[in-house]
C-alpha cells in the first residue's frame, strides 16, 4: 500500500478490516516536497522488492495519483465514482477508468 499518510496512519485505517495481504506499507517521506504527484512513495515501494514498473499498477482517483505514476513509469487505472472525476482523470490522460473497485477486482479474480 501507498499513502500520502504517514504509514502508522495508514496501518490504524486498515486495522478494523484484519489483515491483509499487503507487500507493505509505504506511507510519505519526512519531506513534504516529496508528496504525490512526486513519485518518491511509488519507487520506494518498488524498490522494496514489492515489484516493478513493468508489473506495477496504480490504482488512483486523483490527477496527482495519476501524474505519480506515469512519472514512476507505471500504469495507472482511475477510480472514478463520478464524472467529473471520470473527465479529469481522461483529461490528464488517464485511459482506463472504473466508477467501482468490485469490477475492478473481478477482473482480477478471473486472471
């Protein structure tokens, strides 16, 4: 999981769902000027072993997520519950959008 949260944020937020098959936390730096769209959290996670650009997928439904991602060299599906978020996301260039995470993770179930 990545954050713009600081990672003991981010482990009280998921507390209440049990555990969770998650690589790892990786919550932002004690640089602010490292936060989204800054793809300083995204390329930790990389380089923790949790994966790579060719294999990572960004699930987001900001612009900042999106230029994070394109900027880290990874791809990038929009979480738009809405659309207005639907525009800004295919406006920034984002070609894949889901309004739902249920659809989303049924398509991955199936591979």
């Amino acid at each position: 999981m990545v954050t713009d949260a600081c990672a003991e944020a981010a482990h009280r937020y998921l507390r209440p769902y049990g555990t969770l098959p998650l690589a790892g936390v990786h919550g932002r730096a004690e640089d602010l000027g490292l936060l989204t769209p800054h793809p300083d959290c995204l390329l930790r996670a990389l380089d923790s072993g949790a994966g790579t650009a060719t294999t990572g997928l960004v699930i987001g439904c900001t612009v900042a997520e999106l230029a994070a991602a394109q900027r880290a060299g990874l791809r990038f599906v929009g979480l738009a519950r809405n659309a207005t978020t639907d525009r800004q996301l295919r406006e920034a260039g984002c070609e894949t959008t889901v309004t739902s995470l249920t659809s989303l993770l049924e398509a991955a179930r199936s591979l």
